[in-house]
C-alpha cells in the first residue's frame, strides 16, 4: 500500500514542481493587491511610517510605478534564465519580493515606497516570465493547458492573501507577513529540478535525462521517446535561433504575436488590475451595507475558486470558448457596475434600491475575468511560439501587457475624477465587447494541439480569421 501510494506521487511530480514554481506567481498578486489595503494605512497618520500623507500624484505613482518595474523583468529575466537556466531566474524574483518588503519596513519617505514598488515589479517581471517557461517545459502535453492555467489561480490567491490580512493588522506587521511567503518559495523551490530543456541546450544530456526521470517518476528507460523529442525540440531551436525579425517576416510568428498581444492588451482594458489595486477603495464608494474590507475578501475567494475551475476545465472547453465566454460576461458586468453609479451620480433614489448590485457585478467581473482572459492569455503564450523564438516573444508581448497596464493604473485616478466611474467602467466595458469581437475573428483553438499542428494551423494561407474548424 506504501509502495504504492509512493509510486503515485512520484509520478505527479510535474505537478508539485508546478505548484511550487507558482508561489512567485502568489508573490506577484500579493505584490499587485499591496496597495488595496495599504493606501488607507499610509494616508493615516496613525499608522503610517510617513511623516506626513502622500499626495494624490505620489499615490498614482506608488500604484502604477510596479508596471514600469514588470516592464524591465522580462528582459533580464530571459537573459538570466537562457545563460543559467530557469530555475535560478525564478528564485531571483523572490530576492526582489524580498528587497521590496525591507525598504517597506524601513520607509521614511515616498521615494523609498516607491523604490520597493518598483522592485515589486523586477519581481513580477522575472515571476511572469518565467513560471509560464519553467511549466511548460516540465509538463506533458496532456496536462500543458491545466498546470499552464495554475498561473492565474495563483494570482488571486496572492490578491486574497492581501485582502483578507492587510485592513486587520499594522503597516509593519503586514510587510512581516507578506516577506513569508517569497520566503516560502525559496524553500520549497530550491529542491526542484532544473527542465530537461534547460540541460539539453547547454549540451549536459545526463543532466537533462535525470531531470526528465525525477519529473515524471519513471526510469530514464521508458522515457526516451520523450527525452529524444525534447533533445531535437532543443536543438533545431539552438540552430535555427530566433530574432525580433523573425517576429514579423515569418506568418506563424507574426500571426501568434497579433493574437498573444491582441490577448494580453484587451486584459488590460477590461479594467481587472484597476479592480484588484484599488479594490478595497471601490468598495469603499459604493455605500453598500456590506464593509468594504469583507467584499473585498468576497471578491477574492470567488476570484480564486474560478481560477481553480478554470485550470479543471480548460483542456476540455478549449480556450477559444472560454475567452468568448469571458469577454461577454465581463462586457455585462462592467456595463451594469457603470449604471449604478451613474444612478448614484445623478443622486437617483433607485440607486438606493441597488446597494447589491456593485458587490454583485464586481463578483461577476472577477469570475468571469479569472475564468478566460485572466488565465489563458498566458496559456496561448506558452503554446504558439516555436522554441526558437519564445523566450523572445514572451518577453516581447509581456513588456506590451505590462506597459498598457501602466498607462492605465497610472491615469485612472485622474480618468475617474474627470469623467465619473460610470463614464470608466462604461469604457472597460466597450473594451470587454471589443475583446469579443477580437477572439471571435482573430484567435485560433489550440486545445489538444501539438507545436507542429498549432504551427501550421497558424501558418494556413488564408487571412488571420477563425477557420471553420476553429470551432467556438
């Protein structure tokens, strides 16, 4: 009975390394939702290690700076992981988590706020770009779109550890807090292998076999079908070396780069990072019964219980349902959180009426958000590039995400104040029907696919529309 309960785990050992690998994932939401609960702290003179408030200005900063720090990750996070290999990129990312709650623990001033945002987001930069790396190369292709779908589930789960802490303990007792789980990670993660992958191109193919046999807890014997595909996946990659050129002249390449960036953009206008930093905030404006800081946790349990449906639905619905599914949920939940408070704008009694409907479309939004765009933006990264150029593109399209999400976070205060958040939810809502219209036309089915068949579906002559066969 030992004998065998010890066999089963063994041979799911691509999903603890995965599970593992995802904490810098958690790291990231924890560092994406750090603002919900800290803005109020810091702006009370009670409990803020400021001398004095942060101002409106150094307020957008302190929420947007993080986006300029994930734009920079990725590029030094590609270089670190191709010159010496995945597993040392992914554990530098929690150096950075790290750093970032010591400057918080110590913070005299903005400008040290904001030195540890940015840090945050060196962090997230490494954490995005290469956990999805790292799974990917590590998981069967049966299990690619499930393990690859953890990524989203472990940003909400960093996003409720934020929000259901954070507005019951101290300033200081929440950086402690936040610095275990980085820590957590280090541990856990440094008795992982490095991938098969990683040793192949360094040309070390004991290495690469051991590794391969320790992932999947099989005898290097019953696996060289598997080894040999890797070493010549590896090997026509390192031959045959992808350039940004390469982005734009090949079909393929360009045709997955539309439809990756397309993705990962649209996700950004749907308004989700504006939701999940300043969620506590939202809340707070909304004059539901309900306390700000309990709807707050409301939205991050559903927020992680979809993601996890999602990672058990994905290789069965396909991706390109789920992200219709997504954007049209999305689309009717923001256009519904706009009317409200255009009633409460124009003072209207019926808005008196509707105190459940904010918490109620908030909830949709996040479930419909974590249940297709959230989560399989970065599964299609992972698939449709070839390997000669993935590292490349996925820095590539990151950067685009990241920088988007910048423009956003750092102007919604002032969009808001402007035009009213009736007039902004309306406008993420256009987005989300745009992001419809988008999938509908642009985006190709991938489920069950291998590389070669996602290649030439993409490289078919036919314009850049859904074939017939993509089915929705």
């Amino acid at each position: 009975m030992i004998q065998l309960l010890l066999s089963a785990i063994r041979k799911k050992r691509q999903y603890v390394a995965a599970l593992i690998a995802n904490l810098a994932i958690a790291c990231m939401g924890a560092s994406m939702a750090w603002t919900s609960p800290m803005e109020s702290k810091l702006k009370d003179m009670d409990e803020s290690p400021l001398p004095e408030a942060p101002t409106a200005s150094e307020l957008s900063w302190i929420g947007s700076i993080l986006t300029l720090g994930s734009l920079l990750g990725p590029a030094f996070a590609g270089f670190v992981a191709h010159r010496f290999g995945r597993k040392l990129a992914l554990l530098i990312s929690a150096v950075f988590f790290l750093a970032a709650y010591v400057l918080f623990l110590t913070a005299q001033s903005v400008a040290q706020i904001l030195v540890g945002r940015f840090l945050q987001g060196c962090g997230i930069g490494f954490a995005i770009t290469i956990t999805p790396l790292y799974v990917g190369e590590i998981a069967t292709v049966e299990r690619r779109g499930a393990l690859g779908s953890l990524v989203q589930t472990f940003i909400t789960l960093g996003l409720l550890l934020d929000y259901a802490i954070g507005p019951y303990v101290s300033y200081g007792a929440f950086q402690w807090i936040q610095m275990a789980l980085p820590l957590l990670f280090v541990a856990g993660f440094v008795q992982m292998p490095e991938t098969p992958h990683f040793y192949v191109s360094k040309g070390d193919y004991g290495a690469a076999a051991r590794s391969l046999a320790y992932i999947r807890g099989e005898p290097i014997s019953e696996l060289q079908a598997e080894l040999n595909s890797i070493q010549f996946s590896v090997e026509e990659s390192l031959r045959n070396r992808g350039t940004i050129k390469d982005l734009f002249i090949d079909h393929a390449n360009f045709r997955a780069l539309i439809i990756c960036t397309g993705v990962v953009v649209f996700q950004q206008f749907s308004g989700i990072n504006p939701v999940q930093f300043f969620a506590q905030t939202i809340f707070d404006r909304t004059g539901t019964d309900i306390p700000a800081d309990l709807s707050a946790i409301v939205l991050g349990i559903f927020q992680v219980i979809s993601s996890i449906v999602t990672a058990l639905i994905v290789d069965r619905v396909g991706r390109r349902p789920t992200l219709l599914t997504s954007a049209l949920g999305m689309c009717c939940s923001l256009t519904a959180l706009g009317t409200y408070f255009y009633l409460d704008n124009q003072s209207s009694e019926v808005a008196s009426t509707l105190t459940f409907l904010p918490v109620a479309s908030l909830v949709l939004f996040v479930i419909m958000f974590c249940t297709g765009f959230g989560p399989i933006a970065w599964v299609l990264l992972g698939e449709m590039f070839a390997p000669s150029i993935k590292s490349l593109a996925s820095s590539v399209v990151s950067s685009i995400c990241w920088l988007t999400s910048f423009f956003i976070l750092f102007y919604f205060t002032s969009l808001d104040d402007a035009l009213g958040s009736h007039w902004l939810f309306w406008i993420f809502a256009v987005c989300c029907a745009m992001a419809f219209v988008f999938t509908y036309v642009f985006v190709v089915e991938t489920k069950g696919l291998s590389l070669p068949e996602i290649q030439a579906r993409l490289n078919e002559s036919a314009p850049v529309m859904a074939s017939a066969s993509d089915k929705c």
